[in-house]
C-alpha cells in the first residue's frame, strides 16, 4: 500500500510546486475563504516551509518563495477586507484544528508502543 511518507521526494516535491502554482494563479481564492473551509492558507503553507527548512528560510522568504512576491505586494493586490462570516468561519475552522490536533496526540497515545501490530496496525 502506497502511503504519503512513502511518496519519494522528487513526486513530492513536484505536487507541492504544482499546488503552489495553482494557488498563485488562483488569487481569487482569498486565504480568509481558504482558512474557513481547509484550516490552513498560503501564509500556513509558508508557515510550514519555513519550519521544514530548518532555519534557512525565515518566514518572510517563505511567503515570497509562495505568493510569488513580497507578501505585502500580493495583500495589495488580491486581499479584501475580511467580513465578519468570514471570520467567524475561519475561527471555527481554526478550533477544528485544534480538535483534530488534540484528538490525534489522544490517540496516539492511546496505543503504546508495546501494543502488539496486530491491534496497533489495520491487516496487522
């Protein structure tokens, strides 16, 4: 069975600049709209990279390396003033997160280590 961490590197990488790309030209999908429905945005994304990066990126060469251009440039050009269904949406999406967070540290510490495959992992 194929699973994400077994997705080699090259694949990987090659979808992550596709969905970057595809959220660049996509700029009518404002990150208020993205956060609300998805619980994350391109500043998440650029977020994310800068953390994997160990250090190399800070958060502002992320945001360009993923809007494409400084990020103030980009909130000028494509960013609207946020309404507030807009935002009680994003909140209530962002609580999800932290749910969906709190519920899976639960659940992985619902099966120790010392839990034998069989119980632990599905066909195990």
């Amino acid at each position: 069975m194929t699973t994400l961490d077994s997705i080699d590197d090259r694949t990987a990488a090659q979808a992550f600049r596709r969905l970057v790309r595809h959220l660049r030209h996509r700029s009518d999908a404002e990150n208020i709209e993205l956060m609300g429905l998805a619980g994350f945005c391109r500043n998440c994304l650029a977020d994310w990279v800068s953390e994997a990066s160990g250090g190399e990126l800070d958060r502002d060469a992320a945001r360009t390396a993923i809007y494409g251009m400084p990020y103030a440039t980009w909130k000028t050009q494509h960013q609207g003033e946020a309404t507030p269904e807009q935002i009680a949406r994003m909140e209530a999406s962002i609580a999800r997160n932290k749910q969906d967070a709190e519920l899976d540290a639960e659940l992985d510490d619902s099966f120790p280590a010392s839990d034998p495959p069989s119980i632990t992992q599905p066909g195990g």
